[in-house]
C-alpha cells in the first residue's frame, strides 16, 4: 500500500464521517448560492437563509476546549486570519483586472478601497469596499472562538452565552429593520453566534456521539419538512417580528435537519467527500473568484450578459469548482499556510 493512501486511510479513522458529509454539503450549497440565478425562487431563498447557520453550529461543535485567551487567539489568528488577508491578497488582481474591464480605468483611490476594506473586515464604506467579501466567515469565527473561550472561563457561562445570543438575535432583527450598521461582518457575526454557541454546548453536553440509523432518519426528515413548512411562512415580511422570530426558529429547525440527515450516511465513506471537508477554507476563498472567472467567460464566449444559469445548471458548474481545486486540497502539505495549518 503506497504512503498516500496509507495517510488517507488515517485521515478517515481520525475524522468524524457525518460531520465531513455535513461540512460538504454545506460548502456545496454555498458555492451553489452564488452563482447567478433566478432569486426569487423557494428552493434558493431557503438554502441561503439557512446553510451558513449549519457551518457555524459545526464550528462551534468542533471547537478546541479549555483554552486561554492567549493560546485562542494564537492558534485561530493563524488558522483564521492569516488565511484571511492571504485569501484576499490572492483575490485583489482579480479585483482590480474585473473593476478596470467594467469601468474603463481605475484611480489610485479606487484602488485603495478594497484594501481598507479587507483591513476593516470588509466594511464598504465612503472610503472602504468589501474585497472578496465571503471571507468574512473567517473574520466572524475568529471572534467566535475568541468570545467562547473568555466565556468559558467564567462560571456562568452558560448563562452568559443564552443572554449573549438573545442580545444577537434582537440586534440582528433591529439591523434588518432600520440598516444601522450594512457591515457585511457585523451582520454574519450576530446573525450566527447563537449557533455557534449551541454547538459548542452539544459538544459539551456531549450530544451527537451515538449514532441510530432509524432515530437520524426520521429526526432529520422530519426537521426538513418542518422547516420548510416554517420557512414558507418567514418569508412573507408583513409581519416583522414574527418575520424575525420564524427566522431563528426555521434556521434552528435547518441544522438539526441536515446534521441529522447527515448523520444517516454516516457508514459510507467517500474520499471525495473528505477532501471537499477538509479543503472548505480553501473553497471558501477561492470559489467567488472562480464564478466570476467562469462568468466572464460564458459570457465572451456567447455574447451574452449578465448571464443566469438553471438550478441544475448551478449544481454542476459548483460541483466543477470543487473538483477543479481538488488537486489543491489532495496536495495541501505544499501549502498548509492556505489552509490554515503550520504543516
């Protein structure tokens, strides 16, 4: 058996399965939801109001326990920031190559912008704009990570955490009202710390550890279809606050509908699936790059613009995406800087 595939065969035994199928799912969705589509579709409106919430209970879920400020802030400063500028140096020439083709040129200001943004967090501003904007992921769970680790060193943690997330929720619901703060990081971080915080709790209540094919099976397919029910309701904006409160409630319902769904195939292994979990950072940061370089090229190649693509149109350029930056991940010890690792 050659080395490789005896690394691989490691990988699997020390990984747990249902949470690479999730994360996979998840990363997939993600990509599937930014290509350019019909927006106002159900099936599209659903997957990007809920996905993200999955992603982050599982980060939450994952994380290190029992460390102190300094060692929190040393190891997801290196696995989360350095990513961060390196992901949105890499995007910059796309950048300032796709503002020069749209704009006819491009000033020393405009080309200012982006890199005060990516310092801010990627705050757009009269002075700033958002540079490869989905990296504030990486900014938000920094300071996740960061905020569970001073809270779990108070006694009251727990406690602290529920009044946290309830505080979240409403500055969330008053910033989709009255805009107060259009700050792309502040928005995802406020949006999604109360999943954060609950998968960091069913980790420490250790949930999720025995698996129950049949019980998976109908808590998963059950949540879906109750969550979708839900949904359908949130939409409607009439209503705010309900608007709100079914927000949460539909998004909580998602989770525990694709973890346990997940869960259900945990016994199939699949190499893929692995490699696609383990390289959601690189994905992440690379995938609006690859979109918009897919677009541009459509759309030469047609003579067409503004291009949309069909539901199953996006399922496959996503799934292309991945595969293309693949060898990447399989070849990830020649750069473990852009995943975040030290080797």
């Amino acid at each position: 058996m050659s080395f490789n595939r005896k690394c691989y065969f490691c990988i699997m035994n020390e990984r747990i399965n249902w949470i690479d199928w999730a994360k996979a799912f998840c990363m997939t969705v993600v990509v599937f939801c930014h290509l350019p589509q019909q927006e106002d579709t159900f099936y599209l409106q659903y997957l990007a109001s809920v996905i993200l919430s999955t992603f982050f209970f599982i980060s939450g879920y994952l994380k290190k326990k029992n460390l102190s400020l300094k060692e929190s802030a040393k190891k997801y400063g290196y696995s989360l920031l350095i990513p961060y500028i390196i992901y949105n140096a890499i995007y910059y020439p796309y950048w300032l190559i796709k503002f020069y083709i749209e704009h006819g040129g491009i000033t020393l200001n405009d080309a200012l912008k982006p890199i005060i943004g990516t310092i801010l967090g990627q705050l757009n501003s009269s002075f700033s704009c958002e540079l490869n904007g989905v990296t504030w992921f990486l900014i938000a769970l920094f300071l996740m990570h960061i905020l569970t680790d001073v809270i779990n060193r108070n006694k009251h943690g727990k406690s602290i955490m529920l009044i946290l997330s309830i505080i979240t929720m409403i500055l969330y619901g008053a910033n989709k009202y009255y805009h107060y703060a259009p700050y792309i990081t502040y928005h995802g971080f406020i949006r999604c710390l109360c999943f954060f915080f609950l998968g960091h709790l069913f980790q420490q209540w250790n949930r999720l550890k025995t698996l129950n094919l049949r019980k998976d099976l109908t808590i998963g397919t059950t949540t879906l279809l109750i969550s979708l029910i839900l949904f359908y309701w949130h939409i409607n904006e009439d209503r705010f606050i309900l608007h709100i409160v079914l927000y949460y409630v539909v998004n909580l319902i998602s989770v525990f509908a694709f973890v346990y769904l997940s869960r259900t195939i945990n016994n199939i292994k699949s190499r893929l699936i692995t490699i696609i979990s383990i390289g959601t950072l690189l994905i992440f940061g690379l995938h609006r790059m690859m979109i918009g370089l897919i677009d541009y090229i459509i759309e030469k190649t047609l003579n067409i613009t503004n291009i949309t693509y069909d539901w199953y149109e996006c399922i496959a350029i996503a799934l292309a995406i991945e595969m293309i930056l693949l060898p990447l991940v399989i070849n990830r010890k020649k750069w473990p800087i852009l995943f975040g690792k030290t080797k």
